[in-house]
C-alpha cells in the first residue's frame, strides 16, 4: 500500500466515523447556511433575514449579510443541491421544512474535516518517515482534538483547518522539492482560508517568513518563491475586499466592523489564561494531546529546526490574536473554537517521537494521552453541547456566559460528560423499546429558534433523530447509522495488514 493509499484509507476512516457520529442540523452556522441556500435559489449572498439579529450586518442597500467569508457557503452548494434533488425525488420531509437541507450542509463539515487527517500523515510521513509515527499524528488530530466535535456542526471551523493546513503543506512541499506548482496552491490556499475565516490572512506571516528563511542564501531564489506564493495572496485579499465593499462600503468591513462583541479589547493575559487556563476554553484541558504536541515540537526542532518554527510560529500567531478578540472563546462552544485551525501544527510533531527508543518515557507516554485526550471529546461527540448550555441557562439565575468560561459548574465539559452519562442508557432504552419515547413535535415552523431542544434527552447523532422523528424504526435508523463504521473497521484491517508488513513497524 503507496503513502497516497494509506492516506486514502486513513481519510475513508475517519470519514465513516465522522458520518456515524454526526450530529445532522440542529446545531449550525445559520449565516453561511443562508448565504448557500441564497446563492443556490437566488444568485444573491444576502440573508433572507437578520439572522443575528444585529443590524451591524445591514449591507448599504439595506439587506443583512453573513459577517463571515463565503468559502463556507461556496464549499456547502453541492450538498445543499443534493438534498434539494434527493427531496425532490422521493418527497420525503422532516422536521422543520429546512432540515435536510442544513443536515446536507452540515456533512460538508464532516467532509472537510475528515480531509485534514490524511494530509497530517502526508506531510508527517514527509518530515519524518515514520510509518507508524505519521498514522499517530492523522488520528490524534481525527479523534483526540476539538475537530472531531466541530466534524458534527456547520461551522466553518473545519474548512479554514483544512485550507491552512493544505497551504502550509504545499508551501514545504514546493520549498523542500523545488516545485513552483505547489507554491502557488499554497497561496491559492491560503487565500481561500481568508475567503473562509478572516484571521487565515495573517496566518501569510509565517509562511512567507519561512519561505524566505529557508532561501536566505539567494536572494533572488526568495523573490521568486515569495513572487509565485504571494500573487495568489493578493489576488485572494482583492476578492476578499471587494466582497466586503459590495456589501458594507468598506474593504475591510466583513460585517463585524460595526459590532461591539467581536472588537480586540481583551487584555492579552486575559484572552491567554482563558485559551489555555480556564475550566471552560483551556486548550490543554480540551485537547490534552496538544501538551504532547508541544513537547513533540523540541523534538522536532533537533530533527528540523526551520520547519518547527514554522509550526510554532503559527500557533502563537493565532493564539495571540484570538486571545485579545472580545469574544475570544467562540461564544458558547466546546473548548477553544477559534484554535482548531493550528491543531495540526501540534499533531504533526507527535510523529517525531517515534524515532525514539520504544522504552523511552514520551513515546510511552503517548498512548496514554491520546486515550485521554479521545475520551475528553466524547462528551462534546456524544452530545450537543448548545443543547446542554441552553438547559443549564435556564435552570441557573442570573446565567451569564462567564459562568460558561470561568466556572467548572457551567464547563462544556462538566455539562456534557453528565448529560451523556444520563443519555447513554437512557438512548439504550428507548431504541430497544424498554422506555417509552418522550413526546416531541416531529415538526415544526422554519421560525420556531427552539425545535432542537425538544431532543435534548437524545445522544446526537442523526441517524437517532431519524428515529425519534418517526422517518424509521429504530432497527433501520440504528442500522443505517452505524454501517458507515462497518466499512471503517474493513479499512482499519487494511491498515493494519500494512503495519505488520511494513519493515518500520516497530521505529
């Protein structure tokens, strides 16, 4: 089995255990999802209505557009026109009249996502040719950070993960084998991600700086690199500004410009202590094998100087910026959401260890933290954490989301590790008919904000919503769930056939 096979089992895996485990759309970036669903039906990014409901987004002729890049929304057409072809073709409709639409949406989160582990153990297996070290890192990354959670909600998150990765891969690519082509996709790349998440622009810092760093020696070699990175840039950032004149008059008004909550007045130390030291945002306490990867990243400065500056410096770029944003935490979310884009910088170097003696305390070590780190997502894989947020708001007076970020009594964490304690066996109950279903609506007007919560007491997944909708029985919904992680165990065999045959096996 070839590097680019191994990648494409790795990718097919992580994508069966994402398609179980997705949640389906009741929790959603509703702004982007307008965006699509507009661009599809009327060729207009505009919201069919104040989304928000903040009149920061009123574009100059009076329409309320999404203050977020429409590479979301461009990634999310195709699986919005599937729907609206599979609904068309069979009449089949749930819940509210939106819902399969934005369940649709949402795998593209889930796609996307799943693309990101394969490249981590690409660009592992470049850096360390490590067989084994390089599979660690693509499913440390899948299922021991934040990403696995995000896999689930139609954030685009997981989109801008995937362009900064992709860019920064094809970016070593093209420096370390003299290959133009791939400094343009990085820019190329890269300029998406600005498309998707303003904050990926600054992330051109650290590559261009490591571009030019590792062609110190001749200056017209970093010219030349810089030029064929670079023009994809810019020509990305002149289709940014112009998008955000067309709408709001102003190059750099993405709609947020105008609005007090998303402004850079957090003291630093602040927006640091609650990214890395607080009950409910902590990177370490949501992803501990982020503090492996930190360690992992010594390691490979010894092995590779340049390229472990190039991973650190991203990483700090990012956490610095976000931690002076007002809304540094990502409002109510599951750990740190606006960090997942560098996850794979601290993942990556987890490959390097497996060149150490086997008897050595990290490479022992490892194991270890990624079983704790995968059970800490669990909580957030197994229920919807806006679910477990909104029950305890309502019960808790004078709730504020402080409380959320601060408290270990309001943590994401907290929360949802005892509601799924409480749903597992209750959710066993209901699909093997020991406990009557509670009543629900199974549907609902497109308005009605408060239609999820209804589903509280389920584990999120969508094949069990299928169920309690009443689309199937529940030996049907269960069964067409849980397939896709049929075709990741036959993957998983594939790969293991390929570890004990491969000769590095135990390095």
């Amino acid at each position: 089995m070839s590097s680019r096979r191994t990648a494409g089992a790795v990718f097919g895996i992580v994508l069966c255990v994402y398609l179980t485990t997705t949640g389906g759309s009741f929790a959603t970036d509703l702004a982007s999802y307008e965006v699509t669903k507009n661009l599809v039906q009327r060729g207009s990014v505009a919201m069919s209505y104040n989304v928000l409901a903040t009149e920061a987004e009123r574009g100059l002729d009076g329409q309320y557009y999404a203050p977020v890049g429409i590479g979301h929304s461009l990634v999310g057409i195709p699986f919005y026109l599937g729907s609206r072809v599979v609904q068309q073709l069979t009449n089949v409709r749930l819940g509210k009249p939106e819902t399969l639409d934005k369940a649709a949406v949402v795998v593209g989160s889930a796609v996307t996502a799943a693309l990101c582990a394969p490249l981590v153990f690409l660009f592992a297996w470049r850096i360390t040719g490590s067989f084994v070290g390089s599979l660690f890192a693509a499913f440390a990354l899948a299922f021991g950070t934040s990403l696995w959670p995000y896999s689930k909600f139609g954030f685009n998150a997981p989109l801008a993960t995937l362009c900064l990765l992709g860019a920064t891969y094809c970016v070593w690519i093209g420096v370390r084998t003299e290959r133009r082509a791939m400094l343009a996709w990085g820019g190329i790349l890269l300029g998406y991600g600005l498309l998707t998440r303003h904050e990926m622009g600054i992330m051109a810092v650290p590559l261009a700086g490591w571009i030019a760093m590792e062609s110190i020696d001749d200056r017209k070699l970093v010219m030349s690199r810089l030029t064929v990175f670079g023009v994809p840039v810019v020509i990305g950032v002149a289709l940014w500004m112009t998008y955000n004149f067309a709408r709001f008059g102003h190059p750099f008004d993405t709609g947020l410009l105008r609005d007090p909550n998303v402004q850079f007045d957090t003291p630093v130390l602040v927006g640091l202590h609650g990214l890395l030291a607080s009950p409910g945002r902590a990177w370490f306490l949501y992803c501990p094998v982020v503090a492996g990867g930190v360690a992992a990243l010594w390691l490979l400065a010894r092995r590779d100087r340049s390229t472990a500056i190039l991973f650190g410096s991203q990483v700090c770029l990012l956490l610095a910026l976000i931690s002076r944003m007002h809304q540094w935490d990502g409002g109510e979310s599951y750990g740190p959401r606006y960090l997942i884009p560098v996850l794979p910088f601290v993942t990556i170097p987890l490959a390097t260890c497996f060149s150490l003696n086997r008897v050595s305390r990290l490479r022992r070590l490892l194991p270890v933290v990624l079983a704790v780190s995968v059970l800490v997502q669990l909580p957030g894989v197994l229920v919807d954490y806006s679910k477990t947020q909104n029950a305890f708001a309502r019960q808790t007076e004078n709730y504020s989301i402080e409380m959320s970020r601060y408290t270990w009594s309001g943590a994401p964490l907290k929360l949802n590790a005892e509601a799924a304690l409480i749903a597992i066996p209750r959710n066993l109950a209901y699909v093997t008919g020991r406990m009557a279903i509670p009543q629900v609506s199974r549907t609902g007007e497109e308005a009605q904000r408060d239609f999820s919560q209804q589903f509280s007491f389920s584990l999120d997944f969508w094949w069990l919503y299928l169920y309690y909708l009443g689309a199937m029985p529940a030996g049907w919904a269960v069964g067409l769930g849980l397939a896709p992680l049929a075709v990741a165990g036959w993957l998983s065999l594939l790969l293991l056939k390929r570890l004990w045959a491969y000769e590095g096996v135990i390095v």
